[in-house]
C-alpha cells in the first residue's frame, strides 16, 4: 500500500510540473483584461470539472474580487441545474452550455473550459460557438488534448491520462489564477 502511495504521489508531482508558467501567466493577463473591460467570465465542465468551475467561480467571484476591491463579472453554467436539466432535456446533453452562452454572452467575454479528454461535445460545442461569437477562449484539459485544446485560444495541457490527477492539477490551475489576484490585489487595479 505504501508503494502505491508514494508512486501515485510521484506521478502527481510529475504532472504538477507539466504546468507551464507562461501559460498560467497569459491566462492571469486574460482576466486582468476581463476585470478591466468590465467582461464576463464563463466557466464549465463536467463531471470532476463541473466541480472545479463551480469552486473556480466560488474563488474569483468572492475571494479575489474582495480582496483586490473590484468585482469579476465570473458565472459557472453548471451551476443553474433547473436550466441544465431543461436544455439537455428538450435539446440535447451537448447543448447544455452553449444554449445558457447564447443568452448570456457578448463578444469580448471570456470562456474557460475544463476537460480531462478535451473531447466533451458539450465543452467542445461551447468553445466552438465562443470562438465563432468573438468570445476570449481558454481550455485546461488532460494528455490526450482533444478538440478543445485545438479550439482555445489559450490552453494547458496536463501530461497525464489520469482523471483525477489531472482534474488536481486543473484545480491547481484555478486556485493560481484566483490567487494571483488574492495575493498580488494591485494586480487587479491596472
């Protein structure tokens, strides 16, 4: 048992030092220009992801934005589930982002996907729409890329196949581009 541990720990390390700095840097420049510009932030995922959006939106919304006085217009679309079951339901599971999107945003907002595979159609059908729509697009996803990696602006890729290492490291992502602001607020000032 203590071998697992140490090796599962090992290969956490391993795909926490995949992270490249310039990426997590330039996607921190993206939501000091969403602060700026008075833009909104979207956030999704499913599964794990979901989870990680919702605690994302959780951080940026309330922690950063008191700290650094000023508020992140920062939404989650998996957190109205009435709305998501409604869309999946009469449309399909794959529109359950794009349809709240369709309503909400406007060129010059900000999208950040979360998915292990890249491939979600639901995430995919989002970004794609986003990116048609002039929306700033970002994608954190796992090894395997996917189709949203190719559709972002912006991506990290987290060299591991594992889901919950890489929906840690997603999250590790979340947490530095929350803490930016929470530990730098002048950040959020310029």
């Amino acid at each position: 048992m203590k071998n697992w541990i140490a090796n599962y720990l090992n290969a956490q390390r391993a795909a926490l030092d995949s992270i490249p700095t310039d990426a997590v840097a330039r996607m921190i420049e993206t939501l000091q220009t969403a602060l700026r510009e008075d833009r909104q932030i979207f956030v999704f995922g499913n599964g794990g992801s979901a989870a990680n959006a919702s605690h994302f939106a959780t951080d940026l919304g309330k922690g950063s934005s008191d700290k650094i006085g000023k508020r992140f217009r920062v939404l989650s679309l998996n957190d109205n589930v009435s709305w998501m079951t409604a869309l999946g339901n009469d449309y399909a599971y794959e529109d359950i982002f794009v349809r709240q999107l369709e309503n909400y945003a406007r060129p010059g907002d900000v999208v950040l996907a979360l998915s292990v595979s890249g491939n979600s159609p639901n995430v995919v059908k989002a970004l794609d729409w986003a990116a048609q729509h002039g929306l700033a697009t970002m994608a954190l996803v796992g090894k395997k890329r996917g189709r949203a990696a190719q559709l972002a602006q912006q991506s990290i890729v987290i060299d591991s196949e594992h889901f919950g290492r890489v929906e840690d490291c997603h999250m590790h992502i979340c947490h530095l581009l929350c803490y930016a602001f929470m530990e730098n607020p002048a950040w959020g000032k310029s």
